[in-house]
C-alpha cells in the first residue's frame, strides 16, 4: 500500500467533503452574478496590460511576470516599481484560452482572475491548483462568447472541490510536482539527444561535401530549376487542383500548412510545369524560411506558388538524394543571396549560379547513403520525441486523475 493509500485508509475511510470554491477561495474581483455573500472580500492586484508587460522582460530577474497564458518571463525592482503583488496565488486568463497557473512570490499580473485559499490549513494553494488543472475542460466550459471568449465567474465559484485532509493534501502535491519534474527531466533529455543526433549529421555532412575530390560547377549544369507561378487569389475555389504554399520546410520536414484549391482550365497557360510530386526537392524563395530546403513526400501531386521551386536533377550528372543533402548545406547561404532581414526573397539566379562540388557518381552515392542514415537516425528521434512526451503526460494525467478522486461522504 502506497503511502497515499495509507493516508486515505487512516484519515479519510468514508470519504471526504466536497466544499463550492467560494466558501474557500478569495477572488481579485467582485463578480456580476455572483452573489455578495459568496464573495464578502476581495483582494484587488494591479493589472498590466500585454504590451506593457512586454517591455518590462530581463533575463535573470526575480519579480514574475504572470502573464494570461503560461510562460516563464521575469522582471525586476527596478522595472516593476510599485506595481508588484506578492502572495501565493492561482490564476486564469480573463479572455482567450484556459489555462491554470500556479505561482508563490513576488509578481506583476496582467489581466488574469486570482484566486487564493482562504485557509491554507484548510485548502492547500498547489492542491487547489492541480485540482483545477485536472477540470481544465470544465473551466472551459464557462468560457463563452462569439470573439474573445470569457468566463463565467459565477459558473468557476460554483465549482465543487473534494477536500481531503491537509496531510493528503500535501501528499498528493508532493507525488503531482515529482511527476512534473521528471517530465521536464525527461523532455530535456530528449531534445539534447535530439539536438546531439543534429550536430552529428551536420558535421558529417558538411565534412564529407567539403572533403570530397571533383569539379565544381554551376547548378544550372547538373539541375534544371523551376520557380512556382503568381496564381490569381481570385480564382480560388472550394475544391479543385491545389497550391503548395509551404509554410516550413526543414530537413525534408514539411509543414504544408494552407492548401488553397483552383481549377487549371481558369488559366490559359500549361501549369504542367508547375506540378511538384513525391520525391520532389523543393526549396522555399521568400519569407522566413527562405533557403530551407524539403522532399514532398505521402501526397497528392500539387502546383508550387511563386514562393516556392523545385529542382529537377539531371540524373545522368547528379544523385539526386547527393543534391539533396548539398543544398540542406547551404541554407544559411541561400539565405543570405536572398538579402536577409525581415523580407528575403531568392532569384532564380542566384539559385542557378550557386556552385556545387560534383565528385564521382559512385562517391555522390556513397555520401548519399551515409548521410541517408544518419538523417533518418535524426528524423526517427524527432518524431519520436512529441511521442515519447505524449506518451508520458497521459500517463501523468491518468495518475493525477486518480489521485484527485475521492468518495464524497
């Protein structure tokens, strides 16, 4: 029997009381529709706005900034001034997304709803929180509204919670907060074996294409290039042919994001030439990713917009996965030929001019099949990293879910 198991047995056999939040919590407001006498006091905090949280950021800082939606920013005395609460408090966002955070200090606020525990020898604070954490689609529930969604703080005070014993209490806090700290353990874990497997590709990549024997010629001499077309947003239509618009492109990693849709006779010229299918390497010309280089991959061929090109290997000169893994290489490259800044943009050009080392086709392969390997190796932990961390918080939340139910005596 677990130590909680034991505590449950001795303190609470037959259950426990279940209590509304507004017999034992003290809110930042008065609440319309809520009655005076479920809310005899409040504790008032100053509220900041988004904007005027932004500026008031600094790295190491000792004053939290409790924004509407959970993050981990600072300030400090200086910025704060006489703005800064302190207390052990939970929050809700009063517009957007639920969310339920916890924290214990010094903090500025924006405009959140603060609840604290009347009696902590009644109610603990961190208990309350996970409680709430576990009913996060019931506290959704009362958000409502056509554009920012709102709560309805009547519906939040009416909220029964079981309440167990301090000591249970507190037990289950401690099991909660190990299991969010060997998540975050576990997580961090993770994506420094990913980022290690990163680094091990790239160095092995760019010392193999660096390290190679052969001629270096022009991508015009062993790839024909083609950029996508200005399509007309005013011939868009429900279903049809479609356009790629990518909107990341890392590593052979695509997120398509948005698939626009067009019929092809609406157009008199060929669009044949603008088809991208499976196997197709493709790089995207302007925007953020700009010079991020990617392989279509398990879908339907699709047009390609002005903001994206493929090449097309001459297979007779060149190894088409060699081609691949040359211009990954040189994404920081593209990037800069593009300008740069806020608003690159790649020519054809430039894409076509850009020298390549062209070693023995036996040697492209060889390089091809390593670095082949080593990229899935990266790729099977990549996808496996969201898995593995979904994996582990259903498993948190299932336990957190037991824990949090009791028999109402």
């Amino acid at each position: 029997m677990s130590k909680i198991d034991e505590l449950i047995a001795e303190l609470c056999p037959d259950g426990v009381e279940f209590r509304h939040l507004w017999e034992l919590t003290t809110w930042d407001k008065k609440f319309n529709a809520v009655d005076n006498i479920k809310q005899p006091k409040v504790l008032k905090y100053h509220y900041l706005l988004a904007s005027e949280l932004k500026p008031l950021v600094v790295p190491g800082g000792d004053i939290k900034l409790l924004t509407t939606n959970t993050s981990d920013l600072w300030t400090n005395s200086d910025l704060a001034g006489e703005r800064v609460s302190e207390g052990e408090v939970i929050a809700i966002p009063w517009g957007g997304n639920p969310n339920v955070q916890y924290f214990k200090g010094r903090f500025l606020t924006a405009d959140n709803r603060i609840a604290t525990s009347n009696d902590t020898a009644i109610l603990d604070n961190k208990y309350l929180y996970y409680f709430l954490l576990n009913n996060l689609d019931l506290l959704g529930s009362y958000y409502r509204g056509s554009g920012i969604k709102h709560p309805s703080m009547a519906k939040v005070l009416d909220i029964k919670i079981p309440i167990p014993p301090l000591e249970v209490q507190r037990e289950i806090v401690r099991i909660l907060d190990s299991f969010t700290e060997l998540e975050a353990e576990l997580e961090a874990e993770l994506e420094a074996e990913l980022e290690a497997r990163k680094k091990q590709y790239e160095y092995y990549r760019d010392a193999m294409l660096s390290g190679s024997k052969g001629d270096v010629v022009a991508l015009s001499e062993v790839s024909d290039f083609q950029n996508g077309f200005a399509f007309k947003s005013s011939k868009f239509k429900a279903d049809g042919s479609s356009i790629l618009r990518i909107t990341n492109i890392q590593d052979e990693r695509i997120d398509l994001g948005k698939l626009v849709y067009f019929d092809a006779n609406d157009y008199k010229e060929n669009l044949e030439r603008y088809k991208a299918a499976n196997g197709d390497i493709v790089i995207a010309m302007s925007g953020a990713t700009t010079g991020k280089v990617g392989v279509l991959s398990d879908m339907d061929a699709v047009y390609i917009n002005q903001r994206v090109g493929k090449f097309m290997p001459k297979t007779d000169s060149i190894d088409k996965r060699y081609l691949f893994h040359y211009l990954v290489s040189k994404k920081n490259y593209l990037y800069n030929a593009a300008g740069g800044g806020a608003q690159p943009n790649l020519s054809t050009e430039s894409i076509k001019s850009m020298q390549i080392l062209l070693p023995s086709m036996d040697e492209q392969r060889r390089i091809s099949a390593v670095l082949d390997n080593l990229h899935k190796l990266t790729g099977s932990i990549s996808e496996g990293l969201p898995a593995e961390l979904a994996a582990r918080r259903k498993q948190y939340e299932y336990y957190r879910n037991k824990l949090l139910t009791f028999k109402e005596k």
